[in-house]
C-alpha cells in the first residue's frame, strides 16, 4: 500500500546560541495504513522533531515531506491546517484536555471547531471513546478519570472522525506500567483497524507490538529492525 508519510533527505537545525544544532539529518522515512512504528533514541536524538516534521508542527529545512499524498513543505498555512485537520492525529505529551468538558465534549471539540454540527460531533465522539474501551464514560470530567484514562480521551481526541494517522510522543510517559501496556495494545489495534501509528516510546514492551522500531542518533536513523517482536522469538528458538 502506498504510504501515508513519506520523508525525502530531510533535515532540519534549531539555532542554539551561535552554533546550530542538527536535530535531523537527512532523515528518510516512510509509514503506511496498518502499520505501528516506533521510534527510539536517546534524549536530544531527535525523535520529537522527526515526529513534529510529519505532523506539520515543525518544518523541514530541506527535503521533501509528504502527508496523505501532500506535500507539506509547498503548504501554505492554511493548507497544513486543513491537512492536520483531515489527517494528522496527534497526541500530545501534556494531553491538553480541558477540564470543564467531559470526555465526549473533549473529543467533540476538534470537530465543532471545524464546523461539524454539535448532534454528529458527538455521535462520531462516542465512537471514538467506544474505539479506546471508554464507552462507558463518555459524561465523566477528566478529573474523574485515572492516568490511562485521560490518556485514552486524549487519543479518543486524536482520531476522531476520519483520521488515518495518529503520531503520538511518549504517550506512556506518565503511565503505570499496566495502564501503559493498555495505551501500547490500544495503539496497536488502531493500527490492525487500518490506521497508521507513529509513536515516540522508550517502552520494552513496543517490541512484541511494533512493526518496525526506527533507531536515532544524532539526528540520524542508526537502525532499523523489521517485526522486532518475531526475530526476538526465532532467536529464542536457536538458542
Ligand atoms: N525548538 C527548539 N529550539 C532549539 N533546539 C531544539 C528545539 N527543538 C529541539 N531542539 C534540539 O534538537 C535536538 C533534538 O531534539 P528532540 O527532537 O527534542 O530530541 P528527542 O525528542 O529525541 O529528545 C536536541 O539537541 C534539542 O535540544
Ligand atoms: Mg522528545
């Protein structure tokens, strides 16, 4: 299937004093429908800026970044908006909910903000909690809710509506090792359902789940292994 992101040489420099950081550095990459990828890295590798570059949050210096078959680099402002809107499932570290709004208002929003009627905003929210194991709470306020499941609403949130692709930075994080493990399967069944899934994650337990785990270093790709949680087993039958 053709993908849904692809990155061409890209790279990108954040000013650091007088000097230049390169936190990518002719990075390329590609995700398809189906498909979970993780990446990993150590801290300043580049990970959340390889992620930002997909999800049209930071801009690529030079190489080609395209998005659903858009390029996001001949985008302008108002096209990468509409872009993100249609596409792009982002879920953020701080998960951004707002409080005074129950889970279902929560994931309503982003579609009553593009101008979706208030009745079919909700009916596709209450989909969404369904999709994340929260069709049972979609009146409860986030404070009413644990860790895992503010971070369910937050991925509820992500994919509301017609998205195909959810880019998520260490979306365990903050999680118990349970309640992460819960986020990982989660992520994982929206990619089996057909979605393409990019997550940032230092979590042991991706490797059983994840598709491909794509290693940074300094701004580059270092590694990539293929259906890491298969060879980990063909391994464990040779030895
Ligand atoms: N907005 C920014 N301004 C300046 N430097 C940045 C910015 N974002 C990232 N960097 C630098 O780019 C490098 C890669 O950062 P990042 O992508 O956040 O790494 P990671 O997510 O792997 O920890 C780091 O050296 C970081 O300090
Ligand atoms: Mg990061």
């Amino acid at each position: 299937m053709s993908a849904l992101i692809t990155l061409k040489g890209v790279s990108k420099s954040f000013p650091n004093g007088e000097a230049m950081i390169d936190a990518l550095r002719n990075v390329d990459f590609e995700l398809h429908p189906g498909e979970l990828v993780a990446l990993t890295g150590r801290s300043g590798s580049g990970k959340s800026t390889l992620l930002n570059v997909c999800g049209g949050i930071d801009r690529a210096d030079v190489g080609a970044v395209d998005v659903a078959g858009r390029s996001l680099v001949s985008a302008t402002p108002t096209e990468l908006a509409e872009i993100r809107r249609d596409h792009l499932g982002i879920v953020f570290q701080q998960l951004n909910l707002i409080p005074s709004l129950t889970a279902a208002e929560n994931v309503a929003l982003p579609l009553e903000l593009g101008g979706e009627r208030v009745r079919s905003a909700r009916s596709k929210a209450d989909e969404a909690l369904a999709s994340v194991g929260l069709g049972d709470r979609p009146d409860h306020f986030p404070d009413q809710l644990s860790g895992g499941e503010r971070q369910r609403v937050a991925i509820a949130r992500a994919i509301v509506g017609t998205k195909r692709i959810i880019l998520a930075d260490e979306p365990t994080g903050a999680l118990d090792e349970r309640s992460g493990d819960q986020i990982l399967e989660l992520l994982r069944a929206q990619a089996d359902a057909g979605l393409a899934v990019l997550i940032v994650t230092h979590d042991r337990a991706l490797a059983g789940l994840a598709d491909r785990v794509v290693d940074l270093r300094d701004g580059a790709i270092s590694s990539v292994v293929e259906r890491p949680g298969v060879d980990l087993e063909l391994t464990e039958l040779w030895s």
